[in-house]
C-alpha cells in the first residue's frame, strides 16, 4: 500500500478552543480540512514512529468518515499501532483509561462533546497527551501555527478498516487494534467503587434513572448499572448512541434534562437520577427534591471520597476552575490539604494530577473527576455518588442540607447569553477590564463591598507557565463574587458567561431560592457590565 502525499493549502480558523477544534460539520467537511488538521498535529509531535494511537469518539455524525481517515493518515505518518473503539466508540474518560492504561503515545478524542450532531450540528477532534490528558496549551498552539502553513499532508491508499470487528487488522503497515469501548473502564471502575454495596442499595429497591442522551455513556451506563451492578432494566434511558443523539441536545443540565429533573420533584419519582453528555465527560446528579449543583457535587464528593474504596487512604489536594464556587475551598481548609483554581478547561488540571498534588477535580460546567484519568468523567461522578449513598444510608437531599450545616451554602448560579454578536461581546468585556482598578474598596450595599477585581492569571505551580485574560472576576469581602468570561467551546459569535456567588455561613438560611438570593449580585452585575442593555437581550440564553 502507498503513501501519498496530498498537496493543501491552509485554513486560517483551525485554533483549538478550551477543548479541541471544534466546528460546525459543514466546516470539516471543507476540502481536506480534516487532513490538514490532523497533519498539523501529527506534524507537531515528536518521535510518533512506532508508536500506538488511540483514536475513539463519541458516535456523533462524521466520526466513522473521520476515524478512517485518521487511521490512514496515522499508518502514513509512522505510527505503529491505532487502537480504536468498536464501532469508532470510546467515551473521552474511557480514551483517557485507554492511552494510559496501553501506554499509547497519544489519542484522537473525536467529539463535540455536549453540542448537538448531525450533519447541521457540531464536530471536534481533540488530541490528547500520553499522561491522558488534554494536550496542553504548547502543544495546541503548535498545531495551530502548523495548521496555517501546512502544505501537504501523507495519508495512505488503502482501504477502510472493519471497526465492527474486535481484534487486529492491518492498515498499510500499521496494526490496527478494534477494542471493546467498554471494558477496560469498567474493570477500572470496579477498582475504584464498592460495587457490592451499590449493588446492595440496588437490591434493597433503591431506584435511579439515568439518562444517556442517546450518546456515548448508553453501553457504559448499561452495562456497568444494570449488568454488573443489578440496577433493573430500564434504569438506563436512551442508551444507544445515535449520530444526531436522536435530534437532541446532549448537554445533562436542568434545561435539557427537564423532565427528569421534573421526575424527580415527584413524590412517585425515583430516589436519583443522572445524565451525563454527548462524550460522556460531563455528569447530572439530581436526588429526590434535590439538584445538585456541580459546584456543590464537587464539595460533596471530594469531603465523602474517602468513602469509597479507591479513596480510602483520603484525597491529597482538590482543584477547581476560577468560575466554580468556592464550596470545594472550605473542604479543602477542613480536610487541611491543598487547594487550586486554575482557568476553564479540564487540561489546566493535568499537571496538578501528574504532579501528585490533587486527586480530586471539578468545574461549574458539570465536570468531576479525579486521578483515575486525565478527563472528567461522567460516570465517575455517578458511581462515587451511589457509593456514598450506598455508605450514609440517606437520600442525596439529607446529606446535601448535613454539608451546608457543616460547611455553609455557596448560593451559586451561571447566565449565558449565546450566540453574541462577537464585536459587541469582545468590547463589553474590554469596558468591564477598564473599570477594574476603581472599583476595590467601592461599597455597593452594606454587605457588597468590593475586595478585589482583577482578570483570573493563572501560573501553574508545576510548570512555572503561565495563562493570562482567564476571565474577569469581582470578589467581595463577605465571600460573594462576580465572574464574566467569554467562552471558549462555542461555535457561532460569542458566549458571555456571568458567574455569581454568594456564601451563607453554616448556621445561616440555605433554602432561599437562588436566583432570589442571588438578585443583588445579578442587579450589580449588569449595573458594571450592562449585558442586557448591550446585547438587546431581556434575560440570559440559559440559567444553570
Ligand atoms: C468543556 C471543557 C470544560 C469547560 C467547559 C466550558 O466541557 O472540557 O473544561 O469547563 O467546556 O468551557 P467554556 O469555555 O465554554 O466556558
Ligand atoms: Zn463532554
């Protein structure tokens, strides 16, 4: 079989975001568009010759055409080995599992994670480190600046490869591996998990429901749940990967997933439900007449881990993104370990994980995750839940209300306003920077007074580097604060995201409704920052 060299010419827009290219499927379907930027990744790695690939993605649309041409282009460019998911499948923490636990060099995560599929939806290619992670940020600029001179690209002239066929084949010289998706993650999962007590809880009529989107998580989710640990079928919800996720909106937030969160507001509802997104990264936890907030899951899980086998010996440190709530910081003081805040974006975690200084992680956009992987996972989340419930013997509701008795209640909320016109987006944030100096010290009401106002710099304690313009964030001395940033995974204009957080004491009031106990900071918000008045919107996109 032939190597073959095919003359391009460069794209200018192939930036990775916060999480990999990430584009409308009519974009990578553009002539050699996905050639170019595979070679400027491949181009962009060192000493890849012989090396195993792992390539998976979340079922969306296009990833069969992807996965094919990046296992010929792999061949061509020297690699030895690609590892692939059955069916092109791997969830973004099972690709993670994978890497590490085959000691790949790398691996293509193909995925728009949460966006909607199909051939008007979302794409992503997203490669990541050998570690498992996320590529960091050396590497993702040098594919960049790769991507806009790339004049060539090696691909090989061969045939597809049969992804429904577990075992080895061969492409051109290169051994191609097809794997079972889930597996090695459920054997890892079981390490980790007290899978008899879960299923013990189960057996005892403990009922959930768990929704998969029609995305990656369905073959995970039943056959960890039902199979392995006895949940009864039909525990899982949309369980089989579609490519356009059955025309819905894989994203596990109270929007998309209402009628599950409507579920469980019921008295005949079950005791828990759980959803987890398009790649199976981002996770849902809602108990009977209680969502949890991802910032709070965060808190829970990482003051209960020890709970649960794999954490036994108690966690080193926790981090958490700038925009989180700072209900994870009061976990950390009690349990006297480390604390980090680090920029959006699950790679800022990695070399904190890699460096042994935290075990557990999360963000306000429903990830969690901990050292088992590189990734957040979705799944994770929901089994160390089911641990701990499995362990405390009560409802997510009590042990939520014992945590804010303990620690106190961050009242936490997020407005987004997609699709901004991305002039007006950019200025507003400028404007917002410009005011920042003036505005310490500043008394907005008896209890708002400004402590500090600066835009998130993060220096990463592990490799000295350092991430400027991370967001604007106005900090309070009572603990409140106000964060604005400009998303990084959207697709189309701008996306404003307004953070805001307010602290309540441990013996304070902590079941206000949030929006109400956020109004002032909502009120202040736009006063500084004039969102509403210059967007022309009444009121954000999406409220989580
Ligand atoms: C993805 C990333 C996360 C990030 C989230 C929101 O899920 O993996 O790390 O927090 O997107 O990012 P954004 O830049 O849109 O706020
Ligand atoms: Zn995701």
């Amino acid at each position: 079989m032939m190597i073959q060299t095919i003359k391009t010419t460069p794209y200018s827009d192939q930036k990775p975001g916060t999480s990999g290219l990430r584009k409308r499927v009519t974009v990578f379907k553009q002539p050699h568009y996905i050639e170019n930027f595979l070679q400027a990744i491949f181009d962009s790695l060192d000493g890849i010759a012989g090396q195993t690939l792992v390539i998976g993605g979340d079922g969306r649309y296009y990833n069969d055409v992807v996965i094919q041409t990046a296992i010929r282009m792999a061949a061509a460019n020297g690699f030895g080995k690609v590892m692939v998911g059955q069916n092109g499948l791997l969830s973004t923490p099972a690709a993670s599992h994978v890497i590490r636990h085959y000691k790949a060099f790398g691996g293509l995560v193909l995925s728009a994670s949460h966006n909607p599929g199909g051939p008007d939806g979302d794409f992503g290619i997203k490669y990541n480190i050998g570690k498992g992670g996320p590529a960091p940020e050396a590497i993702t600029e040098a594919v960049y600046e790769r991507s806009k001179v790339i004049e060539r690209y090696k691909t090989l002239d061969a045939p597809d490869v049969a992804l429904h066929q577990i075992g080895t084949q061969m492409s051109g010289d290169m051994v191609v591996e097809v794997i079972d998706p889930v597996t090695d993650y459920a054997a890892l999962m079981e390490t980790l998990f007290d899978f008899e007590a879960i299923a013990k809880l189960f057996a005892s009529g403990f009922t959930m429901t768990f929704d998969a989107m029609n995305a990656i998580t369905g073959p995970y989710a039943h056959a960890i749940l039902e199979e392995r640990l006895g949940a009864p079928k039909g525990t899982v919800k949309d369980g089989t990967p579609l490519p356009d996720f059955g025309k819905g909106h894989p994203d596990p937030n109270l929007v998309y997933c209402k009628d599950m969160f409507d579920l469980l507001m019921t008295p005949e509802g079950p005791d828990f439900g759980a959803a987890s997104d398009g790649d199976g990264d981002r996770n849902l936890i809602i108990g009977k007449n209680r969502f949890v907030t991802p910032s709070d899951s965060l808190a829970l899980l990482a003051a209960n881990a020890h709970l649960a086998p794999g954490y036994r010996g108690g966690i080193v440190g926790i981090a958490r993104s700038m925009p989180t709530s700072a209900a994870a910081d009061r976990v950390a003081e009690k349990l006297g370990i480390e604390m980090h805040e680090t920029p959006t974006g699950w790679k800022f975690f990695g070399n904190l994980l890699d460096a042994g200084r935290v075990t557990i992680c999360g963000e306000e956009s429903a990830g969690t995750g901990s050292d088992h992987v590189r990734e957040k996972d979705g799944l994770w989340a929901v089994l160390l839940w089911l641990n701990i419930i499995a362990v405390r013997q009560q409802s997510v509701d009590q042990i939520v209300r014992e945590h804010w008795a303990s620690y106190g209640r961050n009242y936490y909320t997020r407005h987004d306003y997609e699709e901004v016109d991305a002039t007006i987006a950019s200025t507003l944030v400028d404007d917002l920077r410009a005011q920042l100096s003036g505005l310490v010290g500043q008394n907005f009401s008896e209890d708002l007074q400004v402590a500090y106002a600066d835009d998130f710099k993060y220096h990463d304690p592990v490799d000295g580097s350092t991430s400027a313009k991370q967001g604007i964030r106005i900090g309070f001395t009572d603990g409140s604060r106000i964060v604005l940033r400009l998303s990084g995974t959207g697709t189309v204009g701008a996306t404003l995201r307004l953070y805001l957080e307010r602290y309540e004491a441990a013996d304070g009031r902590h079941d206000l409704d949030t929006q109400v106990a956020l109004g002032p900071l909502i009120a202040l918000s736009e006063r500084l920052a004039g969102i509403k008045q210059r967007t022309g919107r009444d009121e954000p996109s999406v409220i989580t």
